[in-house]
C-alpha cells in the first residue's frame, strides 16, 4: 500500500483536523512540554488511523453496497483486508505505547481508547446513538491532552470533552442525511432513520447550541481573553450556516462546503485559545 492509498484510507486531511483537539487540552492544561505535544501528536495520530482502519475493515461489506462508499479503497479492491486490519492494531499499540510514554494515567486509559475505536463501527448496526458514540470517541482528544499534562483528573477537560462531543454528534447527524435510504434498506440505525430527517435536523442544531454554550463555558471558567472570544465567533456563524444547509432541502448537493466550512472550526478554536494564552 502507497503512501496515496494510505492518505485515502485514513482521509489523512481529516485526521490532521482533529490535532488542535487534542491541542486544545494542553493548552488549557497549561501548554506541557515538547516532550507531551510530540507524544500527544503520535498519540492522535495512531488513534485516528487505527479508529479508521477498524472502520473500514469491519464495514468493507456495507460499503460495498452503499453508492456512496463502494469506491473506497477496500470495497474496490485496493487493499487486502488483512493488510487494514494490520494497519488497526500496530496503530493501537503505537497508542499505548505513546500514552506509557506520556504518564501512567494515560497508560491505562490508552487501553479503553483503543476499545472505543474498535466497537464505534457495530454501533449502527442496532442503535441510532451512533453519532454520540462518534462525538464521545472524538471527546477524548482534548481530555488525553489534558491529561497527558496534568495525569489527573478535573473539571475542564470533560468540559472541553462535551464540547466536541455535541459538535461531533450534531455534524454526524447531518452527514448521516445522505444516507438515509441505504441505511433503512440494509437495516442500520441512525437518527434521520429513526426520527425523519427535519427532527433529525433540529436535533443536530441542539447538539450545535450545547457545544457553543460549551465553549462560552469553557473560555469563563479558563479565563481566556480576548483572542478567543473572536475565534469563537466565526465557529458561531459556521454552526448556523450548517443548519442552514440542513434545512435548504439540497444538502446533498452541498456536503463539501459542509466539510470545508467544518474543517476551519478546530483551527479556529485552537488558533485563539493559543493567542489568549500568549497574551
């Protein structure tokens, strides 16, 4: 396997979006040192191709089926699927060994990371809480970055966690709009399937206003200054717009300008967190 069949596997782009959430963790932990970003960033990385290898691997058979997936890079038949599952566990163990590393906290959280990568993929196979499950996997970057500097628990990592939790979630609920009718035909849950795709909607634009009251929480309670108070504004304007597309009755023409407009959001966020500290 290539490099560029690599990238295509792991939709490497996304993976580098999710960075400044754990990014996010150290910050508000009070930065750390080189030592905990490097460790952090092989971390993340590790998770996000092994949670990504264990998906592909274990809906090779969905995709096959579903229009919209079947040309991905095992369906087509690009890639054996021993050689993906190979590529899932040597990444979990670079987890653990990274968050040994790190301290001995992350040590044996490292072990429930690599449990809720593997099982998030059976989720939609009979619950439509499959789009929190995807949020509470993405929620432990920031908590193990918090973690990684502190290696205790408190408040504000799980308040970071809910954050993009219920981003995650409300994004997920749109993007699973697309798939409503492969889903109920193949007999996977999601909440477009279960609620209809206007409450679906609504209920990812409560997911939406919980994260944002999130942040407003978070930048109080960490006494961020100015810088992250506009940062936070413009991923205000993105929640909206996002909705905006949800309810134009188009969106399927529109998922890219939902990703693209999605991707500026960490960016966004880590960007101000970064400048209210350095201030």
């Amino acid at each position: 396997m290539d490099f560029k069949m690599f990238s295509e596997l792991i939709l490497i782009e996304q993976t580098l979006f999710t960075l400044p959430f754990a990014y996010l963790g150290l910050l508000f932990a009070g930065g750390g040192t080189f030592k905990n970003w490097l460790l952090v960033t092989i971390a993340l990385l590790a998770a996000r191709t092994s949670g990504m290898s264990f998906n592909r691997v274990i809906d090779v058979n969905i995709d096959k089926e579903n229009p919209r997936t079947k040309e991905r890079v095992l369906p087509r038949g690009d890639a054996k699927p021993l050689t993906v599952w190979l590529i899932a566990i040597i990444s979990a163990l670079v987890l653990i060994a990274a968050s040994y590393m790190l301290n001995r906290f992350c040590f044996y959280l490292s072990f429930f990371a690599v449990f809720l990568l593997f099982t998030y993929s059976y989720l939609k196979r009979f619950s439509s809480s499959s789009h929190f499950y995807l949020g509470f996997v993405e929620a432990a970057a920031p908590v193990g970055g918090y973690l990684a500097v502190t290696g205790a628990f408190a408040f504000t990592p799980f308040l970071l966690g809910f954050v993009i939790m219920a981003w995650i979630a409300g994004l997920d609920i749109i993007y699973a709009i697309q798939d409503r009718e492969f889903d109920e035909k193949a007999g996977l849950h999601s909440m477009p399937v279960k609620v209809g795709i206007k409450n679906a909607i609504n209920l990812s634009g409560i997911c939406y206003a919980c994260s944002f009251a999130g942040m407003l929480f978070a930048g109080f309670t960490g006494n961020m200054k100015w810088p992250y108070w506009i940062a936070i504004l413009p991923v205000g304007v993105i929640f909206v717009y996002h909705q905006i597309l949800g309810r134009s009755g188009r969106l399927g023409e529109r998922y890219s300008r939902l990703f693209k407009s999605n991707m500026l959001i960490s960016p966004l966020l880590l960007a101000g967190t970064w400048a209210s500290i350095l201030i």
